[in-house]
C-alpha cells in the first residue's frame, strides 16, 4: 500500500491529510471521517470519495480535481495512479501524463466529480467528431 500526502480544502483553507492505496483499495481519513473505497482502481476509488467529500464542502487540492484530468481504459485497467490532461481540440499533440495525486496551488482549478465527467464527455465528443470528419 502507498501513503500520499494531500492538501484538504475546507473553506478556503488547507490541511494535509493522508490516502492509503493499493490497486483496489483506497482509505482516507480526515478529522473524523474516514472513507473506504474497495474493488475500484485508484482514479474511481478517488472519484467516490470525491463525491462524498462534496457534500460536506471538502474538496481535495490534486491533480485528480482539475477538470482535464481523466485516465484512459487501459490506465483505469492496469490501476495505475497515472492521467492524462485532455484539452478539447488538441488531438495532434501527444497527451500528457501526470500523478493523480500531485499537489495543485491554486484552489480555483478545482473541479467537482460532476463537473469533471461533463468536461470528459465532452473531449470523447469531440475526439469522435474530429475522426468521424477525417474518415470522409
């Protein structure tokens, strides 16, 4: 199991608390909640815990919050703690890859799990589009 550090953000000010992974097991604790997540790979065990989080007006201050950031099937498969950045319109570029955990600054960047999914339906959209026109 790998311990990360992360930043918790809760009204605007920051803590630092500490995920526990393994390929299909996630825990996170802060103050007195602790969350388990078993049988999914890291980025789904972090995007359940996300939600719940939500609720309670935590967010998490990772790479994993930013909006661009999703991992492909085969990431997700391999239960890598690796993503790709996805910006709408840049396909001939190759994609970047960054740790999910990787600490972000600037809290404004943060996404919600919601948010997150609308944005990546968005790029496969427009990813398919793009192919569909290149074909003809």
């Amino acid at each position: 199991m790998t311990i990360y550090i992360i930043k918790v953000v809760v009204d605007g000010m920051f803590a630092a608390e500490t995920v526990s992974v393994s390929y299909d097991h996630m825990e996170f604790c802060y103050n007195d909640i602790e969350l388990i997540e078993k049988g999914s790979p890291p980025f789904h065990a972090l995007m359940n815990i996300r939600r719940k989080l939500e609720k309670q007006n935590i967010l998490l201050a990772i790479n994993a919050c930013l909006k661009e950031v999703y991992p492909s099937g085969m990431q997700v498969s391999c239960g890598v703690t690796t993503a790709y950045i996805c910006i709408i319109g840049e396909f001939s570029k190759p994609f970047k890859m960054i740790d999910i955990f990787g600490e972000i600054s600037d809290t404004s960047l943060i996404s919600t799990v919601e948010e997150q999914e609308q944005y990546h339906k968005e790029c496969v959209k427009s990813f398919k589009q793009k192919n569909r026109s290149e074909r003809r």
